[in-house]
C-alpha cells in the first residue's frame, strides 16, 4: 500500500481451491476461495453394475452388469447373474420321463415320482382284467358266462367264466 512504482513484481489474485488433496484442487490458484470439493471414491462408470453417482474418483471396483435369472429358487437360477433379466421360470417338480406312465410335460425337474407302462386290460369287467396293468392295450376280452366242463351235458365252448349251470351226462 505504500508503494507508488510498480516493480512488476505484482502477482493477480487467482481464486480456486488450493487443497492438494481436494477433488478439484487448482494448481494455479493462490487464493482460496472455499470451493473445495471432498474426493469421493467409487465407481464413477454410469453402465456398471455397482455405479456410486455420488462418486467423483474412480477406484477401479467397477463391475459389469451380467444379466440372467437371480432368483436362487428358480428353475434357471444364474450364479453368476448381478441383475435381474425377468426370465425366471418358476421349477416345477414331476415326472420328465417321456415314457413313463405319468410323464408330466409341464415339469421341469424330476421328482422320482416316475411309473412304468404296465400295458393290460384294464377293463375291470373283462374277463382277462390286469390289476396291474395302468396302460390299456386292448386286448380285453368280454366275460362269456355258460358251462365250461366239457364232459357236460350243456357245455359251451364260447364260456370263458363258469355260471354253474352245468349238467352232468
């Protein structure tokens, strides 16, 4: 204030922040104006799974989005999937055998409910009926009621069930 001839040794106010370690620190700058900004570590990659906008500084802990099923109790279930795609399908437990004889084709994991084709006459009427048998094969034969001793009097040889109607010679 006392001078009056400029020696040229006159530096020009210059504002920013002069913290080093401040986010937006100004080299240049040789008067603070209270502009620093904090750094902020993060992922500053806006496409990256774990994207933190509040981040100023990037730390390289960006990680790619990988899209698929993350629901563990899926049917598709994705390990290595970090968002979700919608394509989820629900599991549903049956017989996915496609010969057995309660194939379930909804089902999309087996549940060892699976039964094996046991082909008869399913007819319980019939006289050649097959307890056992869960798959009819057509090969029931109708119950023919007559006397079916052939020493008799009345025998028919088209019976295949006895009625008790036989008489003796």
């Amino acid at each position: 204030s006392t001078a009056n001839t400029d020696d040229n040794s006159c530096v020009a106010v210059v504002e920013g922040c002069t913290d080093a370690t401040a986010f937006n620190y100004n080299s240049t700058a040789n008067t603070d104006d209270n502009s620093c900004i904090e750094v902020v570590e993060g992922c500053t990659d806006a496409t990256a799974y774990n994207y933190e906008s509040s981040a100023n500084t990037d730390d390289n802990s960006c990680i790619e989005v990988v899209e698929g099923c993350t629901d563990t109790t899926a049917y598709n279930y994705e390990s290595s999937a970090n968002t979700d795609d919608g394509s989820c399908i629900e599991v549903i437990e049956g017989c996915t055998d496609t010969t057995a004889f309660n194939y379930n084709s909804s089902a999309n994991t087996d549940n060892g409910s699976c039964i094996e084709v046991v082909e008869g006459c399913t007819d319980a009427t019939a006289y050649n009926y097959e307890s056992s048998a869960n798959t009819d094969d057509n090969s029931c034969i109708a119950v023919v009621e007559g006397c079916t001793d052939a020493t008799a009097f009345n025998y028919n040889s088209t019976a295949n069930t006895d009625d008790n109607s036989c008489i003796e010679v």
